[in-house]
C-alpha cells in the first residue's frame, strides 16, 4: 500500500470530534467480527437491526457538517433523523481538516471507529481494512459507481453521492461582462474571463489556492471532461506515453491544467494566491465578488446558502469540446466503507445507517450529488445548464491493473487524481511569477510519467501527443 507508506508520516491536524447522539456503551456486542456475513441488499430499514443497542463511530471528511451554523442540513441533524426510526442506534462523527492523509495514517492504528470515507488506498487492500457489502452484481443493481471500490468481485464501499464536473459561476457578473452563452472552449473561457475583468470588479476566477484540496480537483476533468472517453482515466492513461502533452485539439490534460496556466498568467485571478480563503469565497461568488471556481457540483449548494443571492449562482459545462461535444464524468464522491475489524452487531448498525444515508436521508440532493441509488432517477437542480452535456462514468481498471494507477502515481509522484494539490498549486506559482513556461512544467509532469511507466514495465499503447 505505497500511498499508506508515503503519507504514515503525516502528522494528526486539525482533528474535531462531535458527538452526536446519546451515549451507549459498547459492551458484550464486541463479539467476533466474522460470525455472520452482513449483505447490504438483505437489509430492510425499519425492520432490519431494531433490536440493535449500540454505539458506532462515523470518520469523515466533511468539517463544514459539523458545526451548528453549517447553511444546510448538519450532521446532528441527519443524525437526529436517523435516531427517529433508529432511536438504539448511537452514532457519533468525527471529522478532519486534513482527511485525505490523516484518513490513511489512522486506518494503519485501526482506531478510527466503525465507518469512514475511504481514502486512497490500493484496491487490493481494502479486503485489509473494510468490510464487503456485497457482490458487484448485487451491488451495481443497488448503487451507482459500485465498481469504483470493488475488488475481487466484491464491493467494499458505498459513494454518499455523485458528482458530475463543471464550474461554478456567478449568472449576475457574466451577465454583465456581456457573456450571453457558456463557454465551450478553452479560448473562449479565457476570453470570457478577460470580459469579467474589464467590465466588472469580480475576481475573474478565484483559485483557492491556499485550501489546497481545492486545487486538486483540477484532476478530476482530464477524464472524460476533456477526452469524452469513459476508458481514459483508469485504463488508457495507464499505458500512455506523454499524457500531458498537447493533442492538438483542445482537448486532455495538456488544455486543462493550461486554463490554470493562462488565467494566472494573464492576471485574470486574486492579486495574491498565497491568501486566498475557501470558507469566505462561497460567499464572495455569492455576493458577486468573483466570478467563477472550478470545484464539483457538491460546491453549488454551499455557495448558494453562503449569502443573499443564491439565484445569482450557476453551475456551468467545464469549457472543452471534443468533436464539438461536451462531455462531463459522473462520478462518485467519497464511499463509506465498514471497519472490518469491529463487532458484527456494530457492523450491522453502520450497514443500516449507510443505507439510510444512501436511500431515505437526503443527503446527496441536499449536498446538490448525484443520489447514490439505483431507484432514484432525479437530478439534482445544479446540472439545469447540462442538457446537452453527456454524462459518462469512468470504467474501472482492467482485471490485473486495479492497482496500476496508485502505482504509477507513488513511482512518479505525480499523485495524478489522488490529493494532487501540490502539483496544482506549483502551476500557479509559476504563471504567477512567470519564471517557467507552462510547456516546461508539461516537460517534468511527462518524463515523470514515462520513468514510472519504464519502472514498472509497462509498454505504453498510445501517445496523447500522436508523436
């Protein structure tokens, strides 16, 4: 598990601890994890597990939850509204700032209670950790995106919503830098950018730089956002020599990261990067102050709630076309994944509660995802600009090369995808103080790249470069 081993290190930061429902001991349901197998499609809400008296432990992600002010529904509340059909069942949450390495360091202690969202870890190592909710075929019936964390046939988590990937922009200031259509390219994204900044006194587009994180979902459109292929991100990509190089098109990776690139460059972003505040910037594109960020559809609804004006934000198709279509991935958001390793009782009653979360909570359209399940066919309000977007999910890793892509990413350093957030942020540095051509910083990602791929003796298939 190479991106355990390069992140045990990561020092504990950040942690808040919230617990949300009435206290109730542990006691004699410590019994053998493995005397009963659980099925997540056996389970009946409301039936299921009510004779359960149990405490269970929730590690997440979502720090903005757990506080009172939070704009949306918190976690105490979804809590409260779980306690109503399961009142014996208590949960608790804890959650972290720093979760994507603090998440990997704890699951090495085996302390991190009873559920988590799973982070980075090779596929073959979630038999290691997590408990299976079922078969992939059992599973893929039930849940969308259940392949991304299965292994050997069997699921080991379950995405608490779906994303598809765009930018969230204010409809107010577009509207009056003279922008009357999304933009579909990235020349055009640029030029509308460039629009903003003469006309009005908006941030043309807002970097997040100093959150980090936020910086690292620039990763997330090289795939189908900008190939419009549902192979590319975990099969294609894993044979492929110069993967950043520019196609020629308009297209892949090469043209993502250079939006970046040219709208640092160009001025088109804060004055200093090094300041720049996630928490208030929802508010800021709320109010008008900037124009747009490049962040999920899980963003939209925290900037709508933010301040006064939620008609005001939009969600708009990441400006790329390929052969004059859009495209967008649907996929999921962090999955919950059981602790394989705690009581069946306490296994059972987070199975339950991740399957309230999944079917009757809300959760997802009140976060502005993609619903987890199967049975639900809507649409969350965010995507109404998508009509003509087609969604695509990412195909998973061929059998044999499930832990190809955190290999090339360890070997490489890369962390393509995986909390890339310092390979992101060294864009900005750059354009910003312009003292490396963005074709030279391609230069490094690609010879990287390549070295990994001869490290690990892997024969690349294609050549986004058509060298």
């Amino acid at each position: 598990m190479k991106n355990a081993r390069k992140l045990i290190a990561v020092a504990m930061a950040g942690l808040c601890f919230w617990p949300l429902s009435g206290c109730g001991g542990n006691g004699a349901d410590d019994s053998n994890a493995q005397a009963t197998k659980l099925n997540y499609s056996s389970i009946k809400l409301g039936t299921t597990g009510k004779d359960i008296h149990t405490k269970i432990k929730l590690f997440n992600h979502k720090t903005d939850m757990s506080v009172d002010t939070y704009p949306g529904k918190n976690w105490k509340q979804y809590v409260a509204d779980f306690n109503k059909l399961y009142p014996n069942i208590s949960v608790e949450v804890e959650t972290d700032t720093n979760y994507a390495g603090d998440a990997l360091t704890r699951l090495q202690g085996k302390d991190w209670g009873d559920m988590m969202m799973i982070p980075a870890v090779d596929r073959s190592d979630l038999s290691t950790y997590f408990l299976p909710f079922g078969t992939q075929e059992e599973m893929s019936k039930l849940i969308r995106w259940s392949s991304a964390s299965e292994y050997g046939g069997k699921v080991y988590g379950v995405p608490s919503n779906g994303n598809g990937l765009g930018i969230v922009y204010n409809k107010r200031i577009f509207k009056e830098a003279g922008v009357s259509e999304n933009p579909k390219t990235p020349q055009e994204f640029i030029q509308a950018l460039k629009a903003i900044k003469e006309k009005t006194k908006a941030i043309p587009l807002y970097t997040n730089y100093a959150a980090g994180w936020t910086m690292a979902a620039w990763d997330g459109y090289i795939g189908v956002n900008a190939t419009g292929d549902g192979r590319y991100m975990n099969q294609k990509l894993l044979h492929t020599k110069n993967p950043f190089s520019d196609p020629g098109d308009d297209t892949h990776a090469y043209n993502v990261y250079k939006i970046l690139y040219d709208a640092v460059s160009d001025g088109l972003t804060e004055d200093d990067y090094s300041t720049t505040d996630w928490e208030s910037s929802k508010a800021k594109i709320n109010r008008g102050e900037i124009a747009t960020m490049v962040l999920g559809a899980w963003a939209v609804s925290q900037c709508k709630n933010a301040a006064d004006h939620p008609d005001d934000i939009g969600y708009m198709p990441f400006p790329i076309s390929v052969k004059n279509k859009q495209y967008t991935v649907s996929a999921g958001d962090y999955a919950y994944g059981i602790n394989s390793h705690v009581s069946k009782t306490r296994q059972e009653a987070s199975m339950i509660f991740i399957k309230w979360m999944t079917e009757l909570s809300g959760f997802a359209k009140n976060e502005g995802g993609i619903p987890t399940a199967q049975s639900d066919k809507s649409m969350p309000d965010a995507y109404k600009e998508f009509a003509d977007v087609r969604f695509v999910e990412d195909q998973p890793a061929v059998k044999g090369e499930e832990d190809l892509f955190n290999t090339l990413n360890s070997d490489s350093e890369l962390a393509v995808n995986a909390g890339g957030n310092a390979r992101i942020q060294a864009i900005v540095e750059h354009a910003s103080k312009h003292d490396k051509p963005y074709n030279d910083l391609v230069k490094d990602w690609n010879s990287k790249w390549n070295d990994a791929l001869e490290t690990e003796g892997i024969e690349a298939q294609y050549d986004t470069a058509g060298k």
